[in-house]
C-alpha cells in the first residue's frame, strides 16, 4: 500500500518505500458494505428496526421513549428522549464496537451546530473558511448575489478553458456547502452543468459565488423549538430557461413551519410545451419530496395534522391538478406526473396559489437583483449568528 499523502514518520524514510496493510475499513469493494450489516445487526439486536424511508436511519420506541440513530459510514448522531437509556445504549455498543462518544453534537461532516433555548442553528461556516483559503479567495471582495441578474449562461461560447481543472475543483467544493447555503443552489446546480467542458464566462460565474461566500460563511438554517409541525412548501419554474435545450429549472423549498428542511434546484428531463406545463412538472417534483418527508414523520410518530399545502403562481398548473378530465393541454403529459391530481384528491396536499412576488421557490429557479435575492433568502429562514448586530 502506497504512503497516504499528509502521512509524517518520525524518520527519514527511503524511497519508494511502501506499507504493510493489517487492516482495512475504506479500501476493500465490500469492505463498506460489511461494516454496514454487521453494525445492523448489532443494532436489530438493541430493538431497532430499518426506516422504510431512510435505510441509513435506524429507530426504536418503547414505553413512550424513542431513540433515533443516523449512521454515515462508521460516523453516528443519537438522538433520543431517554439519557438514561441512551448511555445504556451506548455502553452496551462500546463492548462490540471501538466507539468514541464525542459528547452533544457540535461538528459533524463538516456541519457546525449550535444550540440555545431558541432553537438549533446549522452551518458550514469552517468548511466555507477553509474552501476559501483553499482556492485562495479569503481576501476577495465580497458581493450581495452568488449570481448576476438575468445572467443566461450556455455552450456557445466559443472561449474554453485550456484547463478546467480549477473550475471543477471549485463547482465540487461547492456543492456540499449547498447542503446548508439554499441561497447558492441555483449557483451551484447551473455550473455543474458545464463540467465537461466549461468556459471562461462559466469560471468568472463560479468566482462570483465564491465572492459572494465570502461575504456571507457563517450563514445557515435555524430550526426554532417554538416551530409547528406543518409541512408548507413553495414551488416554482422557469420555462425553457437553458438556452442550449429549452428544458425549464425545477425549484421548491420545504418547510416545518418556519424551518427549511428541504430544497432542490434542478433541470426538467424533458422540454415542456407550456409554462403551465413546466410549472406541473414542478409540482410533481415537489408532491413526491413531501409524500416522502411525511412518510418520515408517520415513522417517527409525529403527527402531521390536515394537509401539506403547496403554493404554486401558476393558477393553470392548480387547475391541471384539481381537474380530472383530460384535453388537449395535458394528454401528451407523462401519467406519473398526475401523481399530484392523486395526492389532492386523497386530501394528502393541498395546492394554494400565490403571488409572484411571493414565490420563495424563485431563488431556486433564475439569478435575481440583489433585493428580491435578500427578501426571498429572509422568508427562507436563514440566518447568520455570526454577523455583526
């Protein structure tokens, strides 16, 4: 086994010089998906079961307690209402596995977390730091959007990258920081789709972003504890807005009452007829995030009261849904798409229209002028503990 780059013995080595591998966890094919049953089985042992939902999820209720535990790889948050049993569960693991208990969650994958009477606040703002000390971008001059305005950005430009080297390695550092930042997703999805071969106007776009994360590292999603449990979620699209394809930019931000949990910005697979068409695609997308997240509560046992709503501009795309008959409009429509007209009819969601100037889920669809793009990420939920009052 070839020396691990960053590894410093104590000696001179000689060159060319190689390591005895005893033991491995990360290189062997199956070597993951070992560890992984194994870990199961210890906890099916302990009364967990597999979330349907999330396989990396693993739950346990008994005499109105719970325990919720999430594995990523050999990396474990818990979470339960019971400390008592929790350090029990704790002990009794620590006698099949080497386990480190790293105390209440502050660091994890790269997520900050911070804790108050308030709520919880997530970031990545060291993972932000160290990106932009990486790439060198600490003393850039920050801007107000991660995008200009009404910026189309496409394949016809004829100057390419001699090496794009550089352009990958700053779309792939950004996009884990999308995990925490819905305000860089649109950014961040639009450059990933010049990859292959980008161009300069494609780097300066991604040197924006960087700009503008410079400005902002420490921001993230709070989840207040006064918060409801009541699915909301904003939809949008817009309609043939790569120039290369014309296929529309799906957008949708979830929310628990005041707290985003879930956003996505991304290109439709097919190019869509209309505008009311695109706009029912996105609601299609959206309806299947929010079956599954309610799917997730029903197996955490929470109890999600009356419908999810989702608001949508397009009052075409709500008549499309709420109408059962078909014509001329929707025929050519995929069946799997009129999911939506199910769900309202079983009274799972809810469509409700609202204006555009409204439309959270925008930000997730078109770069936008600095005062929408800070009035949208406001009604968003995030926030920056770390700003200056």
């Amino acid at each position: 086994m070839s020396i691990p780059q960053g590894y410093r013995p104590k000696g001179e080595l000689p060159p060319n010089v190689v390591c005895k591998l005893q033991k491995s966890l990360y290189g062997l094919k199956q070597a993951s998906r070992q560890w992984f049953a194994k870990f199961s089985s210890a906890l099916h042992d302990e009364g967990f079961h597999h979330s349907a939902t999330d396989h990396s999820l693993f739950i346990k209720h008994f005499n109105g307690n719970f325990i919720f535990l999430l594995v990523y790889v050999d990396d474990v948050i818990l979470a339960s209402n019971n400390l008592v049993e929790l350090e029990a569960l704790k002990a009794r693991l620590h006698t099949r596995f080497q386990l480190k208990d790293l105390g209440n969650l502050r660091y994890f994958l790269g997520l900050e977390v911070a804790r108050s009477e308030k709520g919880i606040f997530v970031s990545q703002r060291p993972y932000a730091l160290q990106l932009l000390e990486d790439l060198g971008y600490l003393g850039s001059k920050p801007v107000s959007t991660p995008m200009e305005a009404n910026l189309k950005l496409g394949l016809d430009e004829k100057e390419k990258l001699a090496d794009p080297t550089l352009y990958r390695r700053i779309v792939g550092k950004l996009q884990y920081l999308t995990i925490t930042r819905p305000d860089i997703s649109y950014s961040v999805n639009k450059l990933s789709q010049f990859l292959c071969t980008p161009r300069v106007t494609h780097l300066h776009a991604a040197q924006r972003v960087l700009q503008y994360v410079k400005g902002t590292p420490g921001q993230g999603i709070f989840f207040a504890t006064n918060s409801e449990v009541k699915l909301h979620a904003y939809t949008d699209s817009d309609w043939a807005a790569c120039p290369d394809t014309r296929r529309s930019t799906t957008g949708f931000c979830i929310f628990v009452g005041t707290s985003i949990i879930s956003w996505k910005s991304k290109k439709q697979h097919t190019v869509s007829r209309s505008s009311a068409e695109a706009e029912y695609r996105a609601l299609a997308n959206t309806t299947c995030e929010v079956v599954w997240l309610l799917s997730i509560l029903k197996e955490l046992q929470i109890e999600h009261v009356g419908p999810a709503l989702l608001y949508c501009d397009n009052k075409s795309a709500q008549h499309i849904a709420a109408n059962p008959v078909f014509h001329e409009r929707t025929k050519h429509i995929e069946i799997d798409c009129h999911l939506v007209r199910e769900k309202v009819q079983q009274g799972v969601i809810k469509t409700v229209h609202v204006s555009t100037r409204d439309q959270v889920a925008d930000i997730l669809t078109k770069p936008l002028f600095p005062n929408q793009f800070n009035n949208f990420k406001d009604k968003m939920g995030l926030k920056n503990i770390f700003a200056p009052s």
